[in-house]
C-alpha cells in the first residue's frame, strides 16, 4: 500500500502544473503561486438601454445576436453577461422571457422600468432564472422590496454586483413610490458592500441607472464609494462606451448608446502581481455583428407571440442571491477532466498490479 500510495503521489506531481515550480524555492515561490492562484480572468458582457428593442437590424444588435456572441465568448472565457437597466417592455414578461434565454447573469431595475409599478416588478423578479437588483428603493419600515445584489461566482472569485437606482423616481412615480423611500445610492452600497466582503466577494460591479448629469450620477457613486470596481450605467444621453476613470478613483463608469445600439464587452483580470485589477474594454455595434450567425431558438422566441405564464415559476438560486457561473473556461475544464481520468487509470493498474503480485506471493 506505501509503493501504491508513493506511485499516485508521484503520478500526481507529475501532472501539476507546471507554473507551480516555475518560481524557484521558498518564500518567494509560495509568494508567487499564490498570486497565480488569486489572479482570475472573466469577460463582462453589458446592455443597458435596451428600452423594449427586441428584434436585430441595421441598427441594432438584438437578443439573436447578443445570444450568440455570449456563446462564441464563452468558448473563450467566462462570461458574465449583465444589464444595467431599462430593458422592459410593454409589461416586461416577454422581456424577461428574452433575458432567461439569452442567460443574463443579473440585471438592474432603471428608471424606466419602475414605471410598471412595485406588485409587476416583483412578480417578474420572482419568475426569472437570474436576479433582478434594486438595492436603495425600499419601503419606509425598511423592507427590501428587491434583491439587493448578487454574487456570482466566477474564474475562482466571488464577484459582488448591486443594482441601484436614481432617487428621481420618487418624483417620476408619485403613486408608485408611496410609502417608500428611495435612498442616495452610495449610502446604501457602503451599507452592503461590508455584506458582500463578509461573503467572499473581492471584485465588484455596480448596475446603476443614474444618469450622467443631474443630483445623483455614476461619478458621485464612484468617489463615494471608491471600493466599487466597475460601474456599468444607464438611463442617460452621454455616451460612455469605452469608459470614463473616475476623477481621484480606480473606478470605472461605462454607458452605452440606447436602443440595443451597442453591446459592451470588458476583459477582466484581477489579482495582477501588483495587486491592481486590468479592464480591456471594447464595444460591439449591429455592424460589427453582422456577420455572427444568429442564434436561431433565440430567432425564434423574439418573432413568437408572449403568453403570459399561468403559474409561478419557482426562482432559481439559494435564496440568498448566489449564482454560480459554470459556462466558459473549456481549457481549464478539459485540463480537469483529462487529470481526473489519468489519475484514475492509473489507480486502477496500481491496484491489478497489487492483486496479482499478492496472488503471486500466496502460490511461493
């Protein structure tokens, strides 16, 4: 049993990646294992401003196409694809309908989208397959109407994504947010960001609906809470698609042209060597798309009518907004299972060999 146990160590050894004996001896090479360990690679996907634009076109990219290049991403990368608010329409189920299938990671309610009232969005938030974040509008005793905020697990890290509002609403929706109060966003992100570190999270992205200009905008959210990594944006005229640093800040704000005009795109590296975060933005507009084969179920279900659900569908998750990202990384994942199999070939011929040298060793 000790050759037997000697031989899988060393089978293993052998099959550990290479990168792990890279760095030399001692301190300095746990130092720098460790560093890989906590470097982690992602690509964000974001629409915002999507205001009911279902259907591809000249102009715009549309949910076939976005369908397909999250798919085509996902090969590459794992994606975390993300809206940052005012994409319902009409009574937004089909929306959501649209959202479930593209596989939306987590989106935020805009301004606009508060316009069909607390009852409908809480309905739509319940039935969808991915969270629907509104952390600062609350009713007046404190109660949370909506998520709050997610955290996702991907590339090996917890991300934290919290989905705020613009307090204007409250002057947009009288009779909708009676009896309620819709907070500064920022007091309320500090508030839960010491929720979010407790559960992991080391990078974080706000899905804001603020606006560029006006009492509350994503470069006030930024210097007031500067712990925030990524601000993805809408609800405004400016266009930010290749984002905007935050004066005195590592924070980033990005805003998108409306209509589904653009799909942005950030590559995510955290945990560099110098302990600093990179961002390699791009954007994605109906034109770059054109050649991308649409996704053809996605085809489908936008030209299909909507019929509204007859029964609560039960809302995945585990209640306490956690999604666990499993897409992308195939290289990584054919690595796995390829050290898993020889591990366990070679287990199997250690114990035939024992077997049969103990069969040996009874005949003598």
């Amino acid at each position: 049993m000790k050759k037997a146990f000697f031989c899988i160590l060393l089978c293993v050894t052998l099959l550990l990646p290479a990168t792990c004996f890279a760095a030399g001896d001692g301190l300095a090479a746990a130092e720098d294992i460790l560093k890989q360990t906590l470097a982690a690679n992602f690509t964000v996907l974001h629409t915002g401003d999507i205001n009911g634009q279902e259907q591809g076109g000249d102009t715009a990219v549309g949910y076939a196409k976005l369908a397909a290049l999250s798919q085509s991403r996902q090969e590459e990368s794992q994606v975390l694809l993300l809206d940052s608010g005012n994409a319902l329409a009409g009574d937004g189920g089909k929306t959501i309908q649209l959202m479930e299938a593209a596989q939306y990671t987590a989106a935020a309610i805009g301004t606009r989208d508060a316009g069909l009232g607390i009852e409908r969005l809480q309905e739509l938030s319940a039935r969808a397959n991915f969270p629907l974040l509104c952390a600062n509008w609350l009713r007046v005793d404190g109660e949370q109407l909506f998520e709050p905020y997610a955290i996702v697990e991907v590339a090996g890290i917890r991300v934290g994504i919290i989905g705020l509002i613009s307090p204007s609403i409250a002057e947009e929706y009288p009779d909708i947010t009676q009896g309620c109060n819709v907070y500064k966003p920022s007091g309320i992100a500090n508030i839960f960001y010491d929720e979010m570190v407790e559960q992991g999270c080391s990078y974080f992205i706000a899905l804001t609906s603020l606006g560029y200009d006006g009492d509350y905008t994503p470069r006030d959210l930024g210097k007031e809470s500067p712990w925030i990594n990524l601000i993805l944006d809408s609800n405004t005229g400016t266009v930010l698609d290749m984002g905007e640093l935050i004066d005195q800040t590592n924070v980033v704000a990005f805003n998108l042209e409306p209509g589904f005009a653009q799909v942005g795109e950030y590559d995510v590296t955290t945990g560099n060597s110098n302990g600093m975060n990179t961002l390699y933005p791009a954007v994605y507009t109906a034109q770059d798309v054109k050649d991308l084969k649409a996704d053809r179920k996605m085809e489908q279900l936008v030209a299909s009518e909507y019929v509204e659900p007859s029964q609560e569908v039960e809302q995945t998750g585990d209640g306490n907004g956690t999604v666990t990202i499993t897409g992308g990384g195939s290289g990584r994942m054919v690595y796995l299972l390829c050290f898993v199999g020889i591990l366990v070939l070679t287990v199997a011929i250690i114990l035939v060999m024992s077997r049969k040298s103990a069969a040996k060793g009874k005949k003598k």
